[in-house]
C-alpha cells in the first residue's frame, strides 16, 4: 500500500502531470524542453522531475550536461491507468 500511495501523490500535482502528458507525447526530453512546454522554470521541472523519478514514474539519462527523462516502461498499474487517460 505504500508503494501506491507514494505513487497517486507523486501524480497528484497539474504541474507533473502535464509533465507526463508532454513525454508521453514527445517519448523523452530534456528538463529544459519540458520547462518551456508547460511554461514552468527550469528548477521547478527540475523538482517535479525529482518527485516522478523517485516514485519510478519516469526515468532518468545524463547525457553529456543535459539530463534526459521518459516515462518508465515498467509502470505500476495505477500509473498506467493514470497515464492513460492523459
């Protein structure tokens, strides 16, 4: 039960799901493309990255000095189901 609950409250914010809408549509993107889709700074992308990855939302790849996510293909199924209907 808590892996659940940690994972409804990491999508329970407008900011980190319209962060999943874009990768879901885009497939991976770097922290400052997402910024400038959803209209967010860098750093609060950044932090909202942070929350997702920690509750294996989406995952992470640095490459070179950017740092490129996607959405994990092992989600939960309430993630899934969540992700889904975006």
């Amino acid at each position: 039960m808590k892996k659940l609950e940690r994972t409804i409250k990491a999508m329970a914010n407008y900011r980190r799901l319209a962060i999943l809408a874009y990768l879901k549509g885009e497939r991976e993107a770097t922290v400052g493309n997402i910024a400038a889709a959803i209209h967010l700074s860098f750093r609060s992308t950044s932090k909202h990255l942070g929350v997702l990855a920690a509750a294996d939302i989406v995952e992470k790849e640095q490459r070179r000095l950017e740092a490129f996510y996607w959405i994990a293909p092992a989600l939960k199924p309430a993630a899934s189901r969540i992700i889904s209907l975006l």
